[in-house]
C-alpha cells in the first residue's frame, strides 16, 4: 500500500467539495470526465440489452458484437487486425493498463514514461514491482529525441506513451512514432500507447496511432476506450489491441479477477462505436470553443504562459513566475477563488510550477472562475 499515493486531484476535489457544503461557488477544472450526458442512442442500447436479458457473464474478451464494431473502426483508418484475437474488453482503460503491465512487465524492470505524464501510469508500474521512469518532453508533449535515448538503459521493458496526451494536450507527430518503435525494436522494449483521446483533436489535426507504425502488433499494446469519447465514464468500458500472446495473458488475467466487462454495457460500447456520431462531434466542437476561451483568457494574465493544445480537454499553464509550489498555488486558488485545479507535480516532478486545467466544464464556468483568478494573481505576486 506504500507504493499507492493518495491521488492528487481527488484530494482537491475532497477539499472543494467541503467548500461546497459551506456554501461557497466552486469553479470544477480538476474533473477529468466529460460533462456531456452519453448519447441517447447508446443509453437506449444499454436499456434494450437489459430488457433483453444480457445480464449474464461474457466471454472474458468481450461480446463479439463490440469486438466486430473495434475491428471495424481501425479496418475504416486502415489498420487491420482480427478483432477475436487481438483485442480484449476490459471495465474501462486503466483496467486495460493494469493487465497489461501485469501481464508484461517484470519485477525490477524500469518503464519509462513520456512526462508530463497521467499519475495512474506510475500508481501501476509500482503495483506490478517495477520503476517508473520520467523522460521530460518539451512545450506540448515534443519529443526529445536525444534524452530519449540517453534515457534507454538495459534494465528498461516498456514505454508508455499518451497521445492525445493528458495533462498538456499535445499530440505525438507520426515521426516521433516511428523513432519510439525503431527504438523499441534495437532496445527490445514494449510499448503501451494510450490513444484514449484519439477522438477529441481540434484544428484538422490527425492522432496518429501506434498501430500504423507497429503493424504486426510485435511491440504494441494500444490502449483505448468509449469513456471520454462518447462521454461514458460511469459505464466503464475500455479495450486494449496487441498480439495474440499478451491478449491470452489478459483474458487469463481478467478470467480470474473481474471475469469481463459488464454485458449490458457492451452492448451500448458496440452502438456507442457502430451508431451516429453526431453527438461526438457536437462535443469536440463544444471542446474547441473552450479551448479557445481558457488559453486566450490564460494568455491574457501577465506573467503566464498557456500552450494551444492539439487535443484531451486540459491545458497545462506554467505558473512558475509566481515562485509557488504547485500543491500551493491549487490550495490558494481554492480556498480564495474558489478554483479547483490539479497540481501539476503529480504528472511529473519538473512541472511543479504548472497546474493542470480540465475545460470539461462549462462555458460560462470558464468566463467566470479564469477572470477571478486574474483578479486574483497579482496578489500573490
Ligand atoms: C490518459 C488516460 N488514460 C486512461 C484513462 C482512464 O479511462 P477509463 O475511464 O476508461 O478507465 C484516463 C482517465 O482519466 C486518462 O486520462
């Protein structure tokens, strides 16, 4: 239980919701979650499962309806695999993540971690006896190519990359991609590539996936999910595609734990990815517009720097001008503004002086909490 921390942006949360009670307006930007309602054709689908009775277990993998309706969306991007093999369903993508290190990963191994990175990657890797290991990128999540490799020691199994990555937003070009598998290749390390916000990108831009790279699945477990795509947190479907031989060694691992992801839920997962997307895109549109807003709003604060990102629903502004730790500043902007953010150390010791801002939240929201906080900060200076 040591090697498991109390999570960061819950224990902001515990303390904004306190406030709450005491009656004060609370600003959410901490929430990693959608604040849309899933579509209505993929809750009418859970109803319809239930009313017909799929109530039971699964096969451990998932229900071939959603493992058909998987292998479809890649067939349609170009990247072809056999859905009964190499993909597994699995109660929501950190399940997914938690089978796949434990399936793959040895005591004492080091995994790296392209940071900043989300902390359950670290929670994980030290739950399966191994060592994270943060390789810093620069501005929105580029690629260093040259601390890449000085990184690289013999004692290293895995990378784990996050693209759409959270906190920054940035995504991986496709060259960087294909440096991590070359280097994998001449390394012999696996990599897991996280790809869960592949469907909120902005600007025309593209979220390359491992798998076009990786086409034979040697050195890839992509992991990825219906939750924050089709706003479906709570239903807690998630997937991971790989190789035959690490998706056996899932399906034994999810046989003897949670034995499959609920089946009613499954069946919502296949409309979820099948049915109209009308609702996905209303919601990326939505996400752009807000991101708009929070990084024209952070910009405009002297003494701050906000990145545009490329895709997620957070920004990562650099607060370190104000010479705070970021556990500090979180605290402050909670307890006086009534702001509540994650403290940017939890995704990596270096960024201590940045605190990360989820725009799952509402318009009006942002417009309000980020004009306090600028009323706020020369205070503080
Ligand atoms: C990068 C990343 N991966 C995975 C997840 C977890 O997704 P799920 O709800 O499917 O477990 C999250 C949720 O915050 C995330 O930010």
């Amino acid at each position: 239980m040591e090697r498991i921390p109390e999570s960061g942006t819950l224990k902001m949360f515990d303390m904004a919701r306190r406030l709450e009670r005491d009656g004060k307006k609370i600003y959410h930007f901490e929430v990693g979650q959608p604040d849309f309602p899933t579509p209505e054709n993929v809750v009418n689908a859970g109803i319809e499962a239930l009313k017909q009775g799929f109530t039971r277990y699964t096969p451990a993998r998932g229900i071939p309806p959603l493992l058909d309706a998987i292998e479809g969306s890649y067939k349609s991007r170009g990247i072809d695999f056999d859905g009964s093999k190499n993909v597994i369903v699995t109660p929501g993508a950190k399940m997914a993540l938690f089978q796949g290190f434990l399936g793959t990963i040895d005591t004492g191994d080091d995994v790296l971690l392209l940071a900043p990175a989300w902390p359950t990657y670290r929670v994980l890797i030290r739950m399966v006896n191994a060592k994270p290991v943060n390789v810093y990128t620069n501005g929105n999540y580029t690629l260093d190519e040259e601390y890449l490799k000085q990184k690289i020691s013999r004692t290293v199994s895995a990378l784990v990359i996050n693209s759409p990555n959270n906190p920054t937003g940035g995504l991986l070009k496709k060259a960087d991609l294909k440096l991590i598998y070359d280097l994998a290749e001449d390394h012999d390390f696996v990599v897991f590539s996280d790809e869960i916000y592949e469907s909120i990108v902005y600007d025309g831009f593209k979220q390359n996936s491992m798998l076009e790279i990786d086409k034979t699945m040697e050195r890839t477990l992509v992991i990825n999910g219906l939750s924050k795509s089709h706003a479906m947190t709570g239903w807690r479907i998630g997937y991971a595609i790989g190789n035959e031989e690490t998706i056996d060694n899932m399906a034994r691992i999810q046989q003897n734990t949670t034995s499959c992801a609920a089946s009613f839920t499954q069946y919502a997962g296949a409309e979820a990815i099948t049915g109209d997307q009308n609702d996905l895109d209303l919601m990326v549109w939505e996400y752009q517009k807000r991101r708009d807003l929070i990084t024209g709003l952070f910009n405009d604060i002297e003494g701050l720097e906000c990145l545009n990102p490329q895709g997620a629903f957070y920004v990562f502004p650099n607060f370190t001008e104000y010479g705070l730790s970021s556990e500090t500043l979180a605290e402050l902007f909670l307890k006086k503004v009534g702001i509540c953010a994650s403290p940017g150390r939890v995704f990596g010791k270096k960024y201590d002086g940045f605190l990360r801002f989820s725009y799952a939240t509402p318009l009006e929201d942002i417009k309000e909490g980020i004009a306090k906080l600028a009323e706020f900060l020369p205070t503080i200076r």
